[in-house]
C-alpha cells in the first residue's frame, strides 16, 4: 500500500514537471497558491469530489447505513451535499468581490480588522486540524484491520504520499492528483455496487435479508453470533434484531428517528467544515469565473453518489449477511473493508485500501496546501515580514507543506491515545466549528454585517454549544465521559447551538450597529507579483458575474429543497419499504454511481484535451498541427491618419459543419484601444477598452473571442500582412 503511495507521489510529480517544462507554467507565489486562476468547470468539479470525499466519507456512511438502515446513507449523502451547492454562492461572491485575494482571512481582515482576523484564523486552523485528523483516525484504523501495522505508525506514514507533489506543485498539483483520485474512488464504487446488486446477490435477496435480520430475537441473535459453542453476542453491540425508534425495527425505513437525528448533526457539522475550511475558498479562488459556479454544483450533485450507493451497497450488505462487525469496530469506519473482504477476498482489501488512500492523499493534500496559505499569507505576511515578495512566500509555502506533512500524524496519535475514534470525531466537529459559519456567509453576502457581531457570535456560539454539549450528556447519562459525550444527543444539542446561537449574536449586533460596508477593500486586496493569468477583465464582467450568482442560487437552493425536504417527505408514504420500493431506491443509487462516474471522468479530459496534445507534441519534439475545428484567420491593414491608426480585422472561425464570420472593427488613438464586432446574424458583441501597444495578435483574438464565444487559449490566430 505505502510502495503504491510512493509511486503515485511520483507520478504526479512527473505530471507537474512535464506541464512546468511542456506548457511553460511559471511557479509564482501567486500561481502557487491560486493554480492561475482558470481552472475549468470539469477540473473544478472533479477537485470538489476529491476534498469532500473524506475517510469518513467511505467509511462513516457506511457506519450511519449499519446502525439505522437505509436511511442513513440518505442523510449522510443529502446532509453533506448541499453544503457544496450553496457554497456556490459564496465562490461566485469572491469572484464579485475579492478576485485577487488569497485566502478567506485575507478578506476577513480587510473587511473587519485584526481581532476578527486572527478570531476566524483560529476557527479555519482548528477545521484543517479536524479533517486531516478524521482522515488519518479512519484510514490508520483500516490499514491495521486490513494488515495488522501498528496504528500509530500507519498514522506516520500515510501523509508521506501528499509531501513531495503538493510541495513541488502547489494547488495546481493538488488539483491534477485530486482527478486521478476521484476517477479511482470511482471506479472503485460502481465495481463495489454492481457486485453487491447484480452480480452476488440481487435488490430482492438483500431486501429478504434485511427484513430477515429485522425479525431476529435476541436468542436468535446469540445463535448467530457465537464462537467454540458459546456466544458473543451483546444487544446493541451488534447489528442484529430489529433497529431501535426505526418503524416496524426496519431497516428498510425512512422512518427512523436516530438516522433523522444524524441528519441534522450531519448538515450543521458539515457547514463548518466546508464554509470554515480554506481549501474550499482556495478553490472557489483558483476557479474561472465561467467555471465556479457550475464546478461547485456538479461537484455536490456527483458527490452525493459515492456515500449514498458505497453505503446502500456495502454498508447495507454488512446487515444482511451478518458479518460478525461490533458496534465499536463499525464507528471506526471498518464495515466497507470487512464487507469488500468477504465479497472480493484479498482484492476486496487491496481495493478498500487503494480507494481509501486516494481518499486520504487527496483531502490531505487539500489541507496541506491551505494550511500552507493561511500560514504564508495570513501569519507570515500579515504580523511577521509585511515586505515578504513572491519569492519568500513560496519558500515558507513549501516549508509549511513539509512540516504540516510530517506532523500529521501526531493528532491521529493523540486522538487515539483518547480514546476517540472516527465517528466520536465526526459528531463533534459541527459542536467545535458551527459559529464560524454564519459570520462568514455574512462578511460577504451582507454589506452591514459588522466586526464585533462577528467575533462576538464566534467565540460566545462556540462557548455555549461546548457547555450545552457537556450539560446535555450529562443530563441524559448521569455521567460525562467520552462515551456519553459521543452520544447522538449531547452532539445534536451543541451542533444546533454552535450555528444558531452565533447567528442570532451577529445579526443582533448588526442590526444594532450595521457595518455599511462597500467592498472596496476586498477588491484592492495584494498581489506580491504581477501574475495576471486569470484576471482578464472581460471574464469578470458585473452582468455575467449576477448572472452567474442567480443561477448558482436557484439551482443551489432548488436542490436543496429537494435533497433535504422534498425526498425524505415523498418517502413517508412508501413507510417500510417493500420490494418494488426498494428496487427503485437501489436503481437510483446504481444509475447515480454510474452517471456521475463517467461525467467526472469524462469531462476533465475533454476540457483539458489542448493541453495534453500540447504536452504530447512537445515531448516528440514537434509543433502541434492546428485543428480545423481551433482555427482562426484574419487580415489587417493600416491606414495613417496622423497621431492614429485605424484598423479592421476580418475574423473566421470554423468548426466541424459550421462557419462563423464577422468584422471587429478596431480603432487605436495614442495607445488607446477600442474594439466592437457583430457576430452571426448580426449578433452584437461586447465592447472591450483598454491600453495596447498596437493592433496585434491578443486584439485579433479578442475579437474573435467575442464573436463566438470561445476561450482565446483554445485558438490559434494566423495574422497576414497584405502584400506592400
């Protein structure tokens, strides 16, 4: 497994090498931490996938799918997606407001000052620290079921894979890596939920089974589960018998009172660990402004597909065969390799390792390179050298990633040492995190959100969500210990607290005193280089950028309505599913898996297909011949006319069976140049001014851009001169 990290450590390190040489990527501070800015929508989405699929991701839904059935990978799926979708807005909004900013704290301290700044610093550092430690809790724990290596050690050891490419790539890298792992983890899937439905077992024969273990008495139980004629068997300890506050004991039920309740502590939660979570931001940053918006929606709606059909297949699957799996063994993520290993053998193992791995490597890496961010731009810039250039801050960047690298594992150790496992950890999180969430929804969306509501709403939501943890564990147990304060209550209670407590302090103290705040400090925000990849004005245009935030907002919000309110409410009727139900519910899962699995792998690779043609032709030593589908033709002429120069640039552009033409008249006084076009059918086209040297190759393409809506990096334009 770790020989297979190290390869994979090289391997996208040679891909961040040949596109360095190939594609003449320079590797600035700002190209280092921001990925140029023009990551495409496919790329976006594929990267989305990646940071969100977590261990617990694979392994926790399977967890919440053996203790209350069905309708725990539903919740986990739905309560966890729509964060993403809504965080659309928000990555639009930093387009809007902050193009050049770095991290979410850069903007927090413009905006509110430096009490707020190091406030939501503490809350964004406190996040990474609680993903990557869930990440290794969950992935050191399936390394030592799978091959019995001490759990400490495999806590050291897994972060080695993410040093080497995250620091010779920056998030450029992470992003490359973060495809291959969702294209894996994919794969992985719909071999996992073909096997469980189609080809070892059937929708009917699981739903026998299901219904089967519902039925089972205790003493039928101790049957099942004993060893050398004498059982182990413990009520509660394992999944046998029917579920408790579940309707009718099924495990076939929407109806289940523990998975509604897990649902709530799993969409508060999750709110904090994306909208507090700086990779989420830095990829919101390194988007195109074209690109964000759909990235961050397609990214929610294939993600829902991994928890949701990984644990209706082998989550459930665990249940119905009775696999001798302990309560305790479960909330430590352990029913997909124990079920993978019965169903495949050995190959179960390895491929559980491999797709755990990815998951692992992809989100540390993530983590990796925000902590690096907040540390290089928010700590080191801000309070230790504020005359840090480019240069030192790509140094201390790289350091951060080695250093954070190696030291992972120390929190995983800790943890462990406590007693705390990965669910414990993924109950707790939103009780920890939860108030940071509101005020900084609010430092963007709203203009009188101030400095004091938002620190204060912090700091006194977390307060009172840890007491209000600590009272209710101890009022439903008569006892706080580390297994009642893991309780789903105690944690419901806090998580609620946490996000509604800090969201009615900061919008009291609003009201009460309201900012007025005009953004423009956001938009002045500053780069230590001159690196304008990314930053062209016509991709920021107020209209488009309007545009884009109503549409990432009726659909975001549509989508939720429908994930969280709509579909549970259409599945109370069906009560305890029969098997027509069932059947259509598993076909969803299927068909979701396979859809989202060819989308996420297909449309990257499109999108980027000029690139690696790029990459393939240079290593040959050649020159890439234009394709006829990417050409573009025009021819200028000049006209003195004193102190200026007028000029008309005939565009074509030609794709497969169609033809565009038009002619971009432009004009240039003293250096000044102004160009408009009609398109097609006399489209009118946008009007672009701005300094220039003259009419040249960028004008022509500019034009031409506009004509036909296409990206200028995907044309190549040929400019004859007309015989003297």
């Amino acid at each position: 497994r770790f020989g297979f990290g190290a390869f994979f450590s090289v391997f996208t390190t040679l891909l961040v090498y040949l596109d360095k040489v190939y594609n003449k990527t320079t590797h600035t501070s700002e190209f280092f931490n921001t990925a140029g800015r023009n990551i495409k929508t496919g790329l976006t989405a594929s990267v989305i996938v990646s940071q969100w699929t977590w261990a617990a991701t694979l392994l926790q839904s399977s967890n919440v799918a053996w203790s209350y059935g069905v309708s725990g990978p539903f919740w986990y799926a739905s309560g966890a997606t729509i964060q993403v979708l809504l965080f659309g807005v928000l990555a639009i909004e930093v387009k809007r407001r902050a193009r050049t900013a770095h991290t979410v704290t850069e903007m927090v301290l413009v905006r509110w000052g430096k009490a707020a700044h190091l406030t939501f610093l503490f809350f964004c550092f406190l996040t990474n620290i609680i993903v990557t430690s869930m990440l290794l809790l969950g992935g050191a724990a399936t390394v030592n079921a799978l091959t019995g290596m001490n759990i400490n050690l495999a806590s050291f050891l897994i972060p080695w894979g993410v040093i080497a490419y995250t620091a010779a790539g920056g998030l450029k890298a992470t992003f490359m890596a973060s495809y291959i792992h969702t294209a894996i983890i994919m794969l992985v899937l719909v071999i996992c939920v073909y096997t469980v439905y189609v080809k070892s077992y059937s929708t009917d024969s699981i739903y026998d089974m299901l219904q089967q273990v519902a039925s089972y008495s205790t003493d039928a139980c101790e049957l099942i589960f004993q060893e050398s004629g004498k059982t182990f068997f413990e009520k509660g300890s394992y999944s046998c018998g029917p579920v408790v506050d579940n309707e009718k004991g099924s495990y076939l039920t929407m109806m289940s009172l523990g998975g509604l309740k897990f649902g709530i502590i799993n969409i508060v939660g999750n709110f904090g660990t994306v909208f507090v979570d700086q990779s989420y931001w830095q990829s919101a940053i390194a988007a195109k402004p074209a690109s964000t918006h759909k990235g961050y929606l397609l990214g929610g709606l294939v993600w829902f597909a991994i928890p949701f059909a990984l644990a209706t297949s082998l989550g459930l699957a665990g249940v119905a065969l009775q696999l001798p799996i302990s309560a305790s063994e479960a909330a430590a993520g352990l029913v997909p390799p124990a079920v993978a290993t019965h169903l495949f053998g050995s190959g179960g193992s390895v491929m559980m390792a491999v797709m755990l791995f990815m998951a692992i490597v992809s989100t540390g890496s993530a983590e990796s390179i925000a902590v690096s961010s907040l540390v290089a731009y928010d700590i080191y810039r801000t309070y230790i050298n504020p005359e840090a250039d480019g240069r030192r801050i790509l140094l201390v960047s790289k350091v951060v990633i080695v250093v954070f690298g190696l030291s992972m594992g120390v929190l995983s150790v800790l943890l462990h040492a406590m007693g705390l496992n990965l669910g414990w950890v993924y109950m707790f999180m939103g009780t920890a995190i939860g108030s940071a969430v509101v005020p900084l929804w609010n430092m963007l969306m709203w203009k009188d959100a101030n400095a004091v509501g938002a620190i204060a709403g912090a700091w006194g939501g977390l307060v009172l969500a840890l007491i209000t943890w600590i009272v209710v564990a101890q009022a439903q147990s008569g006892e706080i210990t580390v297994d009642t304060l893991g309780k789903l209550e105690p944690n419901l209670a806090g998580n609620l607290v946490a996000i509604v407590s800090s969201g009615l302090i900061h919008v009291v103290c609003s009201l009460a005193r309201p900012q007025n705040y005009d953004f423009k400090s956001m938009g002045d925000i500053k780069m230590l280089e001159d690196d304008q990849s990314g930053l062209a004005e016509e991709d920021y245009s107020e209209k488009f950028l309007a545009e884009a935030k109503a549409w990432v907002t009726k659909w975001g919000l549509a989508f939720t309505i429908i994930m969280v309110i709509i579909w549970p409410l259409l599945s109370v009727p069906a009560g305890v599913f029969g098997k027509g139900y069932w059947s259509m519910w598993v076909c969803i899962s299927i068909a979701w898996s396979f859809i989202a699995t060819f989308v996420i792998i297909w449309l990257p690779l499109y999108e980027s297909r000029d690139t690696f043609l790029n990459i393939f032709y240079s290593m040959l030593g050649q020159q890439r011949p234009a394709a006829a589908a990417d050409v573009v033709k025009g021819e200028k002429s000049k006209v003195d006319t004193g102190a200026a120069e007028a000029s008309k640039a005939e565009c074509s552009f030609h794709r497969a069976a169609s033809e565009f033409s038009a002619i971009a008249e432009c004009s240039f006084h003293e250096g000044v140049s102004e160009f408009s076009a009609v398109g097609p059918e006399r489209r009118p086209v946008r009007t672009s001014r701005g300094r220039t040297h003259g009419f040249s190759h960028g004008v022509l393409m500019s034009c031409c851009k506009y004509i036909v809506g296409s990206s200028p990096q995907s044309v190549e334009a040929t400019l004859r001169q007309p015989a003297a």
